[in-house]
C-alpha cells in the first residue's frame, strides 16, 4: 500500500484537531500500520498527548525545518509500537517569519514526507488552528486533507473558508490534494443543536462527511494530562472506539482507491 500523507485542519481552533490526530495515529497503529504524526502546531499538543515532555523534544520539527538536524534525529519513537512522531515546541512560532525569506518556502515540509513515504503507511501531520505558512506546507505536502468539525452553531461557516485555501493550494502548489474527509466530533447525544449541525453538514457534503461520529466524552477530554492517546487511557470509553471506527473507515478509503 502506498504511503497516505494527510494534513489534519481546521483553522478553528478547539475542534477536536489534536485529539483526532493522536487517536486516528494510534487506532491505524493498532490496525498494523507504519505511522508518523508530524506535530506542526507550535503548542506542542499532538507531541504532549503522546507523553514527550519538553525535555524529550531536543531534535524537532523547527530544527528540521530550519535544516538545523536531519529528519532521523527528529523522529521520536512513541510508547505505541509502529508509531513514530517528530515533535514541536513553541520554537516553531518563528519559522514562519524564517522560511518567508527562502523561495520554496511552501515546499520545506514536502521534500521531508517526499523522502520518508517508503518508511510509513500514514503520514499525519496536526496543523496548527489557522491558515499561515505551516498549514500551507502541510496542504502542499499532503495527499489530502482531513477537517475534524465540531457540531455547532458556526461549523459551516469556517469549513467554507478552509475549502478555499484548499482550493488555492490544488490549484498552484498541490493539483493533486484531495478532500480525504470531513469527521463530526464533539456531539452531544442530549444536545438538539449537535443533531441538526451532524444534518446540516450531511446535506451540504454528502458522502465526503465520514459516518463515524466522535462524541463529546470526558475521557477522551482527560487521556492527554496523563501523556496518551485515549486508546491506552480506556480502551472501551465510547471516544476510544469512535476513534477505532474512523481509522476503520480511512483504511476502507485506501482500500477502495487502490
């Protein structure tokens, strides 16, 4: 199977983003897949939610950009067999004033997953909650882009203008970025408003919204202060075996392409 580089988006922030990245990244390498997460988010979270302290984060993702280490000294191992991540700290805030003076500024994140595609089976990247110089390396880099959204009153709002960056990217940097999903998070069963959000965005996209839904779930909510995704936290919580079902409905997705 060919490796899938996928930028994980939204540039709302607390939608779930982070949390989707951790968990999907660990319910595919629970399915026997080569995972990398790339945590380019200058708040770390992606990084903090798979256990790496501060002082664990020496090589990272702004000295790899800024050529100051080589992708291997960056790749961390995580406590999750067949999932690797290269770290961020809040360094990566000042790489976006650095890379505007260089003339492939919007391809620096490519040319590091370009050469690591035989290694994995997915390449995840947590984008930062906006639309600047990181997410549109990480868009450029991507195959296709996942967007977690959360069911309120503005979600579709947001998501219209996330589609046109995506948009302007296909059309001069990355022809080739696919919409790989949209992925409901944050419903609340008991809550009318999440229910006609869930609709309102089924009607608009279809078949591009997956039919797993990640609900609002306190364990979820409470995996990262302890370091781990919250498939290691508790493995029956209703968060970890949504997670589970949408990593089941990704590699069906590579399955059909294929």
């Amino acid at each position: 199977m060919p490796c899938r580089i996928m930028a994980v988006t939204n540039q709302k922030g607390g939608v779930g983003k982070t949390t989707t990245t951790v968990n999907l990244a660990t319910a595919l390498a629970a399915s026997k897949r080569r995972v990398l997460v790339i945590d380019a988010d200058p708040q770390g979270n992606a990084s903090t939610g798979f256990g790496l302290e501060m002082d664990d984060r020496d090589d990272d993702l702004y000295q790899l950009l800024s050529g100051q280490v080589t992708v291997e000294a960056a790749i961390h191992q995580t406590a999750i067999k067949g999932l690797m991540v290269i770290p961020s700290t809040n360094d990566l805030s000042a790489i976006e004033i650095e890379l505007s003076h260089y003339d492939d500024r919007e391809y620096r994140l490519k040319t590091i997953t370009d050469a690591l595609r035989a290694d994995y089976d997915y390449i995840l990247i947590d984008c930062p909650p906006s639309l600047g110089l990181l997410t549109v390396n990480a868009l450029t880099a991507a195959d296709s882009a996942l967007v977690p959204l959360q069911c309120e009153y503005y979600a579709l709002e947001g998501l219209s203008q996330l589609m046109k960056t995506i948009e302007a990217v296909r059309g001069g940097l990355n022809p080739n970025l696919e919409l790989q999903g949209v992925v409901l998070t944050m419903y609340d069963q008991r809550n009318r408003l999440s229910s006609l959000v869930a609709s309102d965005v089924r009607s608009h996209l279809g078949s591009l919204v997956y039919a797993t839904i990640i609900p609002r779930n306190v364990r979820v909510s409470e995996a990262p202060s302890y370091g781990k995704p919250v498939l290691l936290y508790d493995l029956n919580c209703p968060g970890s075996k949504a997670y589970i079902a949408l990593a089941g409905e990704v590699i069906k997705q590579e399955g059909q392409a294929a």
